[in-house]
C-alpha cells in the first residue's frame, strides 16, 4: 500500500506548484525573504519557475512508477525541508509561499511535514515503487483504501496553510487562533 502516500505526496507537489503558477507573488517574496539571490526583475519569474518544477515532480511521480520518480521526489521534499530552514534562520516572520497565495510563516510543521515526505519517498524508492495497476489488482478492499486515503488527503490540502500555521503556533507552545465568528454563530 505504497502507493497512496507516494501519490498523496506527489499530489501535494502539484496542487502547490498549480497554485504557484496562477499566484506566484507568494512563492517569489519568500525566496526573496530568504536572501536567494534573484534579480529585482526576475522574482515574479522565480515564483512562476518554481511552480511549474513543483508541479512537474508531482506529476512525475505520479504517472512514472520508477524508484528514480520517489527518489526525485524525496529530493525535493528534502529541498524544501532545507528552504524552511533557511527562510526561518533570515527572515522568521516571512510568508513560506507554499500554497500560491496562500502563505503562512515557515514553522516547525512546515519543517515535519518537509521531512516526513522526504524520507517516506526515499522509502518507497527503496521498496519498490508501486503503480496504479497494482493497486486495482490487490483487490476492493486495498483500491477502497487507496482512494479513501487519497481523498482524506486531497481534503488535508484545502486546509493545509491554516492547519500548518495552528500546528507551528502550538508546537512553539502559543496559544491557537480564536475561532472565526460568522454571522449567525453561536457563542
């Protein structure tokens, strides 16, 4: 049952280059904030640049079953996990840029998931990277799983900045965001 997370991990590198390409500002301020050094005029193209590698490696590793494909992909999740630590030495208070517009200050979870998905793809290049046919041929209940898992995630990622931010703020031992009241809400 290899595949989902490594499906789930490419999904991810997708869905955030995607949203990098149509909003790169994000991405492109804080690689600016991290010092890299990139021309004044060539930011928003780094935004878009690095949008279009993200997107590229997860799909990569989502159409090529190859231990090169998550050997790739850990490679970059470990490039980002160095990038967090980077951004968080020079400029704590900086947008992360990881999803498009949507840009929340590098925390300790940026850094765990970074890692996480790091070593569970060079895990799976280790094991064998399962395909999709695979998967549909272990039978229902292993394809349900499969699918169950990947949807679970594809709902993680709708929430991912916000969940990122409250994960740091209560590792570092703040208090979490209050609520957000809407009209009609109940105290």
């Amino acid at each position: 049952m290899l595949a989902a997370p490594l499906h789930l991990l490419a999904l991810v590198l997708v869905v955030s280059g995607i949203q990098k390409l149509v909003a790169p500002g994000a991405a492109a301020e804080a690689m600016a904030d991290a010092r890299l050094p990139l021309p004044g005029r060539g930011r928003p193209a780094a935004g878009v640049a690095l949008g279009a590698i993200e997107a590229a490696t997860g799909l990569t590793a989502l159409a090529v079953p190859h231990r090169l494909a998550a050997a790739w992909l850990g490679v970059f999740y470990l490039a980002l996990a160095g990038f967090v630590l980077l951004l968080r030495a020079r400029d704590a208070d900086a947008g992360c840029g990881c999803f498009g517009a949507s840009s929340t200050p590098p925390g300790t979870a940026h850094l765990a998931l970074n890692g996480v998905a790091a070593v569970t793809a060079f895990a799976v290049a280790v094991a064998g990277v399962p395909d999709i046919v695979d998967v549909i041929d272990d039978g229902l209940v292993t394809a349900s799983a499969y699918v169950l898992l990947l949807a679970i995630g594809a709902a993680v990622l709708l929430v991912a900045p916000a969940l990122t931010s409250e994960i740091s703020r209560l590792l570092q031992g703040e208090h979490p965001s209050p609520p957000v009241r809407t009209f009609g809400s109940v105290s």
